[in-house]
C-alpha cells in the first residue's frame, strides 16, 4: 500500500469542515503534545501544526490527499472532539459551532466513505506505526 498515493474521495461540505475543524481545533482550546501527536501519525508537535497548515486548505479546496494524511486527519478529528483531556471535548460545541448530534451524525458519515475509498492506512494490528515519515 502506496501511503502516499493521492485519494480523491467526494466529501460534502460538511465533512469537509468537520475534517479542517477538528485540525484547527488543536490550536484552540485542546492539548496536543509531542507524545500524542506521534500516536496520530505526526513526527511531533511541530510536525501536526505544520502539516496541518498543508492540509486545511486542501481540505478546504476538495483535493486529493494521502491515505496517511486521510488517517491523520481524521484520527485528529475523533480525538479532539470526544477527549476531554486532550481535546476540545465539552468545548466543542461553543468552539466549532456543531452540536454533538450534528458532529457524531457527521463523523460516521465521514468514517464510512474514508473506509469505502480505501483512504485510510493502518498496519494488519491497527497501528499507526508504518505511518511514520
């Protein structure tokens, strides 16, 4: 599996601003450190926020992008919206704008044509490891 390998897979608008919001979001009120953005696939902190800085446009704009970053992104966007801990979690509504219904209604929409497309890349054990620059 070539992990980058542009996928174009057709996103509702919707999906698309879920997606950039759940990158965005990192910046506001969640707490990503070296050790949690490693976990996502990133090489570090420095890592996620430059690549973020990539990938919001291009999401924004509807292209292609890389099974790994298909997998980042949307790993990214489960966390920050269901962790308290790390993420925006009870804050995201008041940030972001979408209530948790509208989010999950969305994000399971998002997981199944990620899923179909073949768009997101994991190990046999479903792991990010073989993510890693």
């Amino acid at each position: 599996m070539d992990l980058a390998e542009p996928i174009a897979v057709e996103l509702t608008a919707d999906e698309r601003r879920l997606l950039t919001a759940g990158l965005i979001e990192w910046g506001g009120p969640a707490r990503c450190t070296d050790a949690f953005a490693t976990a996502m696939g990133f090489a570090d902190i420095e890592d996620f926020f430059l690549q973020s800085k990539r990938l919001v446009p291009a999401l924004r704009k509807g292209e292609p992008l890389s099974r790994r970053d298909w997998t980042r992104a949307l790993l990214a966007t489960e966390v920050v919206f269901a962790s308290d801990v790390v993420g925006s979690g009870s804050d995201w509504q008041a940030t972001v704008g979408w209530s948790d219904e509208v989010t999950i209604h969305t994000l399971r929409e998002l997981q199944r044509k990620l899923r179909r497309a073949h768009a997101l890349a994991l190990d046999a054990d479903g792991r990010l490891s073989e993510l890693g620059d």
